[in-house]
C-alpha cells in the first residue's frame, strides 16, 4: 500500500512539475527567405544569383543549428533548382525528406490573388501540388502570400476546395488606414477566413514581418510577439523572420537567437515552425470556438494598389492565355473522345507553367522594372502561340474525325 501511495505522489509531483513548467504564451517562429522573382530585377538575376544564395546559405544553417526549420514557397523556383542547380537540389531534397526544408504555399508561382481566373489559381494550386509529391513526395496545406496588395474574397474558398487548411501574410500591416473599428487594419491577428461560399481556412494576418531578424536576443520576452500573442486565440502569435525580396535565409544572428530563445526562461515558450503546423494543431478548427471568423474581402488601401491599372498589355496577354488555355483543353478533349488525336497533356501543362509563373505578385500586377517585361511578354506570347497551334490541330482532328464518321 506504502509503494502504492508513493508511486502516486511521485506521479502527483511529476505532473504539478511539468505544469509549473507551461507558459502563458505561446508563438510560432517561421523562418522565411521572400523572394520576388521579379522586381527590381528580371528573372536572369533570380536565377543565376538569389535563387543559389537561397539554397547554400540555408545549407550552412542546416549544419550547423539543428532546430532551425526553413520554410520556401514556389514549385517553379524548385523547378529552376532543378534545371540549374542539379546538384544543390538533390541536397534540397534530402533537407526536406529530414523536416528541416519545408515545403510552403502549394502553388506554382506565389500568385497575385486578385487579377488571375479563379480557373488560373485552381491551376496554379494543381500544378504545385502536382510538382511537390512528384519530386519530394509531400504537398504542402496552405497558401502563403507574405507580400501581396490585397486578397480577394476568393481566395479561402478555392483554398478550402483544394485541400488546404491555411494561410499566412504580414502585408495587411501596410495598411495606412484602419479598417476595422477606429484603430485596426484587419479584422483579427489569428482566426477563421470565411469565403463567398461559405468555405473557411484558418488565417494568420499578422505574421509580423517577413524581414525581421534578431541579434543574440532572447526571443521568449520579445515585447512585439508578446503584445501579439495577448490580442491571438490562446495566448498565441505566429511570427515570420528572415529576410525580404531577395531570397537567401535569416542572419546568422537571427538563427542563434531561435536556437538560445527554445529553452529560455520568458513568458513566450518558442517554437521553431513549419508554416502550417499551427493550422494542424488547431484542426479540426470547429472544436476551437475561440477562433474569430471574418467573411469578407481584405483588400489594401494606397500601398500598391494603383498596380491593378497598370502594364495594361501584360494583364491584357494573361487573359488571353486564360481564355487560350480554357478553348484548348476543350478541342483536345472533344479530339480524344472522337479518336482523332491524344490529349496532348504534357504541352498543355508546360504552357501552363509558362504564363502562370508571371501572375506572380510583382510581375503580372505590373510593379517590376521595364526590362523584365522582355521576359514576361515574351513568355505570354509564346504560350498564346501554342494554345492557338493545341486549338487549330485540335479542331483538324475533329473536322477530319468527324468526316469519316458521316461518310457513307
């Protein structure tokens, strides 16, 4: 009976001991490196500089702090590691297969969320999807868009009908005025996104900043995640840092404050995040009732958004592919089924991947340099070429189909 007794007040002890040790506080670390494919530079410059410093820098991170997790979005990036860098990308991929590179955003192209088809962005999320299990046998569950210039009330409903569960921005902080009551930008820190159709994702508004970094800090009385994480469901902030535009990955510093600030004695117990972990740990989100719902668009207000009028011909060729792309599909279908010709999915989906990656958010909107709209409308019109061409034999192998079956 004695052991008995013993066995339960070391048990008792144990268990006050282990909550004694529970913060009040809570936030995700997600380490990001934004990287705009084309802005104040074209895509040869993407490539040939920011998309390598991207992959080696992370890798010396990797060796060397075994919590740090890093998180990239963009299948057509991995695409061109690929293409370009074979050898770093069998690296990226035995990073990803260890949890250490996450695979974020499930499209192909971080696209602008407010000019593309909602066809485009059901594609763009497909393709992604597509590209990531092929290559790394995983898909990612969420859309992440840190730096886009509003996003429309489709967006949580295509994601939720794609599979996905979450998403992720900091670019509501722009805001110059609030739109929420008299002092807020947006409706809620961490919450529940409700589309036009009644579909909801989870959604993190105010991921701090994608460029922010620490030295030497201890992230765990961070007064800025502190604040955040009073005014987030259960005590708890979701948090960005690393590094804008360029892509590469967070300083040095940053990297060793995570590393210091995981066992630290604040009131913020930290956590080093993959993008989307906070929406599984609160999946299903019907069980979480504290979670605020918003139903509406959340649109910017003077940051970026004279972007929507203008490089008309860019928006102009976008839609044309869009509408290409659409009567193209249809031809080759009708052919297949009257045995005049093989779907051509293949072509179909590299001229897909050709014009999609240009809805990119600084690219399709019209806010990079003039040069890289060399590269731009020349992708356009070589996809606009190629839809035409899938149509004009399409149609033949439908005329021709069709003659044999009506001949006597």
């Amino acid at each position: 009976m004695k052991k008995i007794l013993c066995c339960i007040l070391s048990l008792f002890c144990f268990v006050q001991i282990l909550y004694s040790q529970q913060k009040e506080y809570k936030a995700y670390l997600v380490a990001t490196a934004h990287f705009d494919t084309q802005w104040n530079w074209d895509v040869r410059e993407s490539i040939d500089d920011y998309l390598h410093r991207t992959m080696v820098q992370n890798f010396w991170l990797f060796e060397r702090f075994p919590n740090y997790i890093f998180n990239f979005e963009s299948a057509q990036k991995y695409a061109w590691m690929k293409e370009y860098y074979p050898h770093e990308y069998e690296l990226v991929k035995k990073y990803i297969k260890a949890g250490r590179w996450n695979v974020v955003g499930s499209v192909w192209e971080a696209t602008d969320p407010n000019i593309p088809s909602s066809e485009s962005f059901f594609r763009n999320v497909l393709l992604g999807q597509e590209f990531y299990k092929k290559e790394f046998g995983v898909k990612s569950n969420d859309i992440y868009l840190p730096d886009c210039f509003g996003f429309g009330y489709t967006l949580p409903t295509i994601a939720a009908h794609c599979g996905l569960i979450g998403f992720s921005t900091q670019k509501l902080q722009w805001r110059k005025n609030p739109y929420f009551g008299e002092k807020e930008k947006m409706p809620f820190k961490i919450g529940l996104w409700q589309g036009l159709d009644g579909a909801r994702i989870m959604a993190v508004l105010d991921a701090g900043g994608y460029g922010t970094s620490y030295y030497y800090d201890d992230i765990s009385i961070n007064r800025r995640i502190l604040e955040r994480a009073k005014l987030g469901p259960d005590n708890t902030a979701y948090s960005y840092y690393g590094v804008g535009d360029r892509g590469g990955s967070p300083t040095l510093p940053s990297v060793y404050s995570l590393e210091k600030s995981l066992k630290a004695d604040g009131p913020l117990e930290i956590i080093s995040a993959k993008a989307g972990q906070i929406y599984e740990d609160y999946y299903p989100f019907e069980k979480h009732p504290e979670l605020p719902v918003y139903d509406g668009e959340l649109l910017m207000d003077v940051h970026g958004v004279g972007c929507y009028t203008s490089q008309a011909a860019m928006k102009h060729f976008n839609r044309r592919n869009e509408h290409l792309a659409d009567a193209a599909e249809r031809a080759s279908v009708v052919a297949e089924t009257l045995g005049g010709l093989e779907y051509p999915s293949d072509a179909l989906r590299e001229n897909w991947q050709r014009f999609l990656w240009h809805q990119f958010h600084d690219d399709l909107t019209g806010t990079s340099i003039p040069q890289s709209y060399t590269f731009s409308w020349n992708d356009e019109l070589i996809a606009q070429t190629r839809f035409a061409e899938t149509i004009t034999t399409a149609v033949g192998a439908v005329t021709v189909s069709y003659t044999h079956l009506t001949l006597p």
